[in-house]
C-alpha cells in the first residue's frame, strides 16, 4: 500500500491536479473492504436466489406435464371410436417423444378447449420414421449434392428421330413464358448444364481478411490435399 | 383421399418431377397413405389442388420408396412437404426449427393455399426463402433431433 500511495502521489503531481480533487478521488481502504465484504454477500444472495428460481420453474414445468397428461387422458377416455387412429400412432411415436413433445407447450394447450385440443393433439402425434443416419454423404443441412442433380443412369435413347409435335409444343411454352417476371426463380437455369459437387460456394473462412478467391485459393489446396491423401 | 393426388414411386420420378415442373410451386408430400396425420393432409391438399392447380403441382410421395429423399431431407417425421420452383427448393420460415420443409398437417384450407401464395409470389421476385403467413399456433410442433453437424 505505501508504493500505491507513493505512486499515485507522484500521479497527482505528474498531471499537476489539485490536491483536494485527490483526497475525494481516493477510495480508503476501509470503504474499500466494506465494498468488497458486500460484493460478496449480494453475490452469495443472488446465486440462492437464481437456483430457487430456476427449481421453481422446473417444478412448474412438471407440473404443466403432468395436468397435460391428465387432460390428454381424460379427452381420449370421452371419445374412443375417435382416438383410434391417434393412438395407434402413439406406441409408433416413441417413448422418448412423449415427453419432450409435452414440454413444448406447457400452459396453453393445458387450458385449450375441446376441439382445438383435439387438432393439436392429433398433429402432435406425428409418426416417428427414425433418425435419417446418412454420415458420409451429406443431407439438405449440409448443403450436399441434391439427389435430383447426381447423374446416375439414362434412360435408353429413343427410337424415334425427335418427337418434333412436343417441340413444338414446348416452344410454344417458351413464348408464354417471356412475358413472365425476369427475376423470378430458376428462370434463367440453364437445364442441360452439368453440375460439379462443389455447387454450393461453401468454403467458410469466417474471420478472414483479404479477397474472396484466397478464402476459395485456401479451400481448395485443402480439399486437394485430401484427395491425394 | 389419396387417391385423387398423383403419385411418384421411385427416385426417378421424384426427380423428373422436380426437374420439369415449370413456372409452378411443386409440392411434394413425403409420408405414407395410411398414417392418420398424412390422411388429414393429403384430404386437405386433395380439395385445394383444383384451385391452387394455376399456381402449383402436388405429388404424394411415400417414404420408404425413396430411401434416397428421406434421407437427403432429413426426413424424421411424417407428413413432411417440401417446396420446389423452377427446380430450386424452396426455404419457408414456420417460426418452426427447420425451414427445409413443412412437418404435419396444416389445420385448414385457408393455411396451406396461403403459405402456396406467399411460395408463388417469392419465387416469382427470385426469392428463395420466404416468411410463412401461417398463425405460429396453428403451426405443428415437433423435436428437432439432427445430429452430426
């Protein structure tokens, strides 16, 4: 503390401030720890006060559960012939489904009446058809190849020289469709280009300076690296 | 009800569906005709086919005989429909987790021929996903178990 007070002394002359400005910026050592002191209680105080929050809301949400539950009961009870069809989606939906699918909506659908309850309730109980497990080829969150645009067979070529009468329709398509708006999707997709698997311009590099290509420059090296490998 | 709508039974056809369907919403409803959800669905996108037939083009499709598309889509529960113009899957904004397509049923007609119209007019200003006009309640609701990212 001398070297504090030594130093913030030699500060005060440095910057040639009035003196009584530094007896009201100084903070004494007292107030200091009597800060400190409270810091921690009102931290203290605030961590209890956080978890009986958090308890509170976890009690209020099992509670919600369990009244959905009964209401749902109740309502298949009233109207068998109905619920056939619901319930024998039900076992096909999962145990673990139930649960999570409950949590959605807590208060609300608790409180819903008859018929809406009856929509919700059906359209919850989607059927299940199990984790779509494709590692190693992608899917639509990826941004893989789509299925539509993989090339794999053809069809045999046909027999007759061109069907010249289709042509013709379609060529008459084609003049509807210029008076269509020009920016719309797809409209000017040239359909007999072919496509790479690098369709999708994904290559990252978020936190990048520089241009454009070096991020692409960079992916590339990469990817070819690996290829070799 | 399913019986009124075409459908697409293998890889082939979903994707010459998707890759010749012009100028139109294409909708294609993955699930299987008996489940009672996709019966509520598919009655639903049987009666506004004739209306919507300007704007759009819907194909059932069941999911065990594309193996290939549900797994692409990530396809978890069923009924899910998936949007396409012009070749290009179409994103919507349920306020639900996924935007690739729509799981469950809509709960009226009036739902499912609006979200078509808000599709319809976004692709037609080159947009390639759109907010959904559908009531975020009416809106099912579902886990979204993906994993591997």
């Amino acid at each position: 503390r001398p070297e504090h007070r030594r130093e913030t002394a030699r500060f005060w002359r440095e910057n040639r401030a009035e003196a009584a400005l530094r007896e009201r910026c100084l903070v004494p050592a007292e107030e200091y720890e009597r800060f400190a002191q409270a810091v921690e209680r009102a931290l203290v105080e605030h961590q209890r006060r956080e978890e009986q929050r958090i308890l509170q809301m976890a009690a209020d949400i099992r509670e919600a559960e369990r009244r959905q539950r009964e209401t749902v009961q109740a309502a298949l009870q009233v109207e068998p012939e109905l619920c056939t069809g619901p319930s024998v989606c039900r076992p096909t939906a999962g145990p673990g489904r139930d649960n999570p699918c409950a949590a959605e909506q807590p208060g609300p659908s608790g409180m819903q009446t008859g018929p809406d309850l009856a929509w919700m309730e059906s359209g919850k109980v989607l059927t299940f058809i199990g984790h779509q497990e494709r590692e190693g080829k992608g899917n639509v969150h990826t941004g893989a190849k789509p299925p539509w645009l993989t090339e794999e067979e053809e069809d045999g070529s046909k027999q007759q020289i061109g069907p010249s009468y289709e042509e013709f329709l379609k060529h008459k398509e084609k003049q509807k469709l210029k008076k269509l708006p020009v920016e719309r999707v797809g409209a000017n997709f040239d359909h007999t280009s072919q496509t790479s698997d690098s369709w999708l311009p994904s290559f990252g590099r978020v936190w990048n300076h520089g241009r454009r290509w070096q991020s692409r420059h960079q992916f590339r090296t990469e990817s070819g690296e690996n290829k070799k490998k | 009800m399913s019986f009124l709508l075409p459908k697409l039974t293998c890889k082939k056809e979903v994707d010459q569906a998707i890759k010749s369907v012009a100028e139109k919403v294409l909708v294609l409803r993955f699930g299987r005709d008996n489940d009672a959800v996709c019966l509520q669905l598919d009655d639903i996108l049987a009666k506004t086919a004739h209306d919507l037939s300007k704007m759009a083009v819907i194909y059932l499709v069941d999911v065990n005989s594309v193996p290939v598309y549900t797994q692409y889509f990530d396809i978890s529960y069923i009924p899910s429909t998936v949007f396409f113009f012009n070749g290009q899957h179409m994103k919507v904004d349920y306020g639900s987790p996924d935007h690739t397509k729509f799981v469950g049923s809509f709960k009226t007609k009036q739902d499912f021929i609006d979200l078509i119209e808000v599709i319809y007019r976004g692709a037609m200003r080159g947009k390639l996903i759109v907010r959904s006009p559908i009531d975020p309640k009416n809106i099912p609701k579902y886990d979204l178990l993906y994993q591997g990212i």
